[in-house]
C-alpha cells in the first residue's frame, strides 16, 4: 500500500519538519538574555559573609548584595549564596559608599582578574564580566521573571522573583505574565525547544539556545478564555513546586519531573521515588500538566493532536521507545509549528508584528495607541500591531528609534 507525506527531504532520504529553517521573528525579539557572567568566585558570599559585610545592618546594601541563582540552585538545592553587584558604579564610588565591599572584591577579584588577557576585565575588575546591561534594561519594572536552566535534563520553566539575579547558565525571558509561563511550560514549546537546540554529551541534556528555541517559537493567538485558563494553570503549577519544595528541602526539579517521567512510562518506581511522589505530589503535578497542555493545544487549535501527545512520556526529556502514533503526533506539531512560523514571518514582512511585550519592544507604536488601549479590556488577547498603517511608518525611523524599528520599516516597504 503507497502512503504518501508532505515535508523536507533530507540528506538521509528523510522527511520531517523543517525546523532548521525556522524564521527569527522581530515580535520574540529583546526579551531574552542569559544571566550574568562574573569572572570571579569573590563576587560570590554566604549568608554569613553578607551579614559580615553590613547587610540588614547598614542601607543600601540590599541592592548591591543580591540573592543569586545559577542553574544547579534551581535544578538541585539552592545554595543560598548572594552576590556583590557594583554594575553601574564606579571604582571610587565604590571605594567611598561600601568601602567594606571594595575591599572584599580588591582582595579576592581583583587579583584573579589582573591576570586575564582582556583588558575590559582587567580594567573594570569590581563589576562583573558579563553583566548584561540589555537584560537589566529588559527587565526593569518587573517583579519577576521567566527562567530556564541552558542545559538540563528536563525542559522546565519557573518564576524568579525580580530581586534574584540570574546567572549566565540560566536564559531569562523579561515576561511576567503567565500566560507565557504556561506556553514556554507546555509539550508544544518543549518538543519545539528540544528540535530546534542542541544536545549535551550523548543526547540526554538539551541544551536552550535561545536565538532558535524561543526566537523563532510562534505563540497561540488565544482568545480571552483561552488566555485566562493558560495563566491560572501556570500559576497553579508553579505554585506547587514551590510549596512542596518549601515543605520538604530535599525535594528537587530533578527529581519530580524524573518521577513525572517514568510514571508516564509505566515503570515501577523505586522506595526514593515513591517518596519523591509521595512529598511532591507529583501526580497531582502531572495532571496540571496535562490540563496545561490540553488548554494550550485548544488555544492553537490543534485539538486532534493533544489525544496522542498530553500525558505522554518524552514531553520534557528525550524518549526513544515512543510509539507510532505518538512519534507522527509530534511530527505533525513541529510541522504546523515550522508553518505557523512562516505564517508570522511573512505579517512581519508586512509590517504586523505580534509584540510580547509592545509597551517595552515598540514603546512609539504603544504610546500612539495609548488612549485606544486605555479603553480596551486588558484581557483581550494581543492583536498584530501594523506598522505600514502607522503614520510614524512614513519616514524612515530615527536612529533613536532602535535597529527593530527600522528593520519594522524595511520589511514594510519590501513587502
């Protein structure tokens, strides 16, 4: 019997999904960082040390000696450590307002850094090596974040309050609406992250690279509804992690999601997983997943393929014993996916651009729409903004205006 199917031939005579050919789309764009790089372990101090150094005793110390998180604090156990953060300060400024902390760094980074090759390194020996300027931009005002470990074994997404400051192995979204949380959370982004990434070692750690896994990632145009239901489950989800975590300290990412795993697999759980399920819940954790993933394929409109793909093994973590069905399933996602990637890009060559966040990524736009917006129910899902029917759109964007603009304006005039 001939059977036939639609898709890229590869190199090996294999067809699928084109992933690879994926568009990065404006509306995705300056929303995501990696956390900062420090280039110096005397950055880092102890609860203990903090105190030792005046924090809680004298003011302003909160801002430069920080909670921080790298990716083994999420996955594992957090360590409890902080950091001393001087960005934005001079050395003398420094030296003058926490002469405590300037000589912690004089001793313990600046010898370390005198050694290094580039000369901004040396030159600014208190402030961190990478310390993300445009993330900082991206996320002022908020009071929390999206973040994702770069390489773990399980895709897994979670708040940071706005006060933690992420480190480089983490990649952060400037998000703090939920219902983000929830799509980046659901199968559908995960099997897209985990096409379009890479693989640590054997191929048993992805790896988020955030250009290809979030860049080019088309998000539902959900309704009202829609919308609402994908935020309460995020929350509900995160929230759940966070209590049982709290109420048990032993209890890691790690191993709930193993848990969650190998349930879905049907293999009998070890005495260390049965107390794992027992003190994380993790089948009440499992079956919010799996109303999160149903609420996220509705607002795709992709209900014919959550039958073979919610509850499923392989949601977070490779899988290589998948069944038939499951694996076409998830074939057929990541072609509507490549599709509906195509589908933005080409509105965006037209000047429609889906903004996540518009009052940050296109604040002219937003501001000329202000008395509109006002008006509009906050809950209505967000509509391409049209930049060809914009009046600013007439002349050619300042240099002001940011690289996004005027590459928003050549688009609209090629197409």
């Amino acid at each position: 019997e001939l059977s036939e199917r639609e898709g890229k031939l590869f190199a090996d005579l294999a067809i699928g999904a084109d992933v690879a050919g994926a568009k990065t789309l404006l509306a995705m764009s300056e929303i995501s960082s990696p956390g900062v790089k420090l280039h110096g372990a005397g950055f880092i101090v102890t609860e203990d040390e903090a105190q030792a150094l005046g924090s809680g005793r004298e003011p302003g110390l909160e801002s430069v000696i920080r909670d921080y998180r790298n990716g083994r604090d999420l996955t594992q156990s957090p360590r409890g450590v902080k950091v001393i953060d001087l960005f934005g300060l001079s050395v003398e400024q420094v030296r003058e307002r926490y002469p405590a902390l300037y000589q912690r760094v004089l001793e313990r980074v600046k010898p370390e850094r005198d050694q290094n090759k580039r000369a901004t390194y040396r030159d600014h020996w208190w402030i961190f090596g990478e310390p993300r300027k445009d993330w900082r931009a991206m996320s002022a005002g908020l009071n929390r974040y999206i973040a994702t470990v770069e390489t773990m074994r399980h895709r897994i997404f979670v708040w940071l309050d706005m006060a933690i400051l992420p480190d480089n192995k983490l990649i952060n979204f400037a998000l703090d609406d939920a219902f983000f949380l929830g799509v980046l959370s659901s199968s559908i982004h995960t099997r897209w992250a985990m096409a379009t990434g890479s693989w640590l070692g054997v191929g048993n750690d992805s790896v988020y690279v955030k250009t290809r896994c979030f860049e080019t990632f088309p998000f539902p145009a959900a309704s009202d509804t829609q919308i609402a239901r994908i935020r309460d489950l995020a929350e509900q989800i995160d929230a759940h992690r966070k209590r049982q975590q709290a109420q048990h300290p032993s209890l890691t990412l790690t191993g709930l999601y193993n848990v969650l795993d190998a349930q879905r697999r049907g293999t009998a759980l070890t005495d260390k997983e049965r107390v794992i399920n027992s003190q994380g819940l993790v089948s009440l954790l499992a079956e919010l997943h799996d109303q999160l993933d149903t609420a996220v394929f509705d607002a795709y409109g992709w209900d014919d393929l959550a039958e073979h793909l919610v509850g499923r093994p392989g949601a977070t973590c490779p899988w290589p014993d998948k069944p038939a069905a499951q694996i076409e399933a998830e074939e057929a996602l990541l072609m509507r996916l490549v599709a509906l990637n195509a589908e933005r890009a080409a509105e965006e060559a037209q000047g429609q651009i889906r903004w996540l966040r518009p009052e940050y990524q296109n604040p002219e736009q937003e501001s000329a729409n202000q008395p509109a917006q006002q008006a509009a129910d906050l809950d209505q899902p967000e509509q391409p903004m049209t930049l060809a029917t914009s009046k600013k759109t007439k002349a050619f964007p300042a240099a002001r205006a940011g690289m996004r603009e005027q590459i928003a304006a050549v688009r609209a005039a090629l197409g």
